[in-house]
C-alpha cells in the first residue's frame, strides 16, 4: 500500500505565499504521477496541477498556471506546490493524489489552505 503525507498549509494574507508538501511512501510504483486537488466551501472538487515522477512533466488548471508550481523530488517521492499571490479565493482544502497508471488514484486526507486578511 502507499500512504500519503501532506503538510504546508495554513492561514496567510492576500499576496502571501504557501508551499505545500506530499510525500509517497510505501509500495511506489516506478512508474506513476502525483497531483493537487482542491475544494472550496460550498463547491466541487477540481483540478489544480499534476506532475509525472519520473519525466518531470507537469499540468495545470489554466486559472492557476500563472501563480501555481508544481514539482517533485523523485528520490523522495515527494512533490510540492508552490503557490504565489494568493487570493482569498484560493481558500480551499488541499489533496495530494497519487496516480498509479494500473490502480487508480490514491487521495490524501487533505490539507487547509485559508488566504484571508
């Protein structure tokens, strides 16, 4: 099995800031992606940025392309997102996801991103 590990959010200003972690641990596969999603009070669930571990390719929510970056470090099965100019819009739970090619879709437990004055 693999388990995910979040960690980075929290409360900031407008214009701050926040990067955010997930690590992979356990059975990784060699082979597989890792993403963010997000959900805001009151809304759907959606899509803000991937990243293949292995190539380094990434995708991105053209809302957020902008402000958003996604990486990883693949000898620690980790991935972050750095997010810039934040707005209180962004305010949303956070979830890693892992993306096994074969099994499916892993979701973290989430992770509280709150961008208010």
């Amino acid at each position: 099995q693999v388990q995910l590990a979040e960690s980075g959010g929290g409360l900031v200003q407008p214009g701050d800031s926040l990067r955010l972690s997930c690590e992979a641990s356990g059975r990784i596969a060699s082979i597989y992606s890792m993403g963010w999603f997000r959900q805001a009070p009151g809304k759907e669930r959606e899509f803000v940025a991937r990243i293949t571990m292995s190539a380094g390719s990434t995708f991105y929510a053209d809302s957020l392309k902008d402000r958003f970056i996604i990486s990883r470090d693949n000898a620690r099965s980790t991935m972050f997102l750095q997010m810039d100019s934040l707005k209180p819009e962004d305010t949303a739970v956070y979830y890693c996801t892992y993306i096994h090619p074969l099994r499916g879709t892993l979701w973290g437990q989430g992770t509280q991103v709150t961008v208010s004055s």
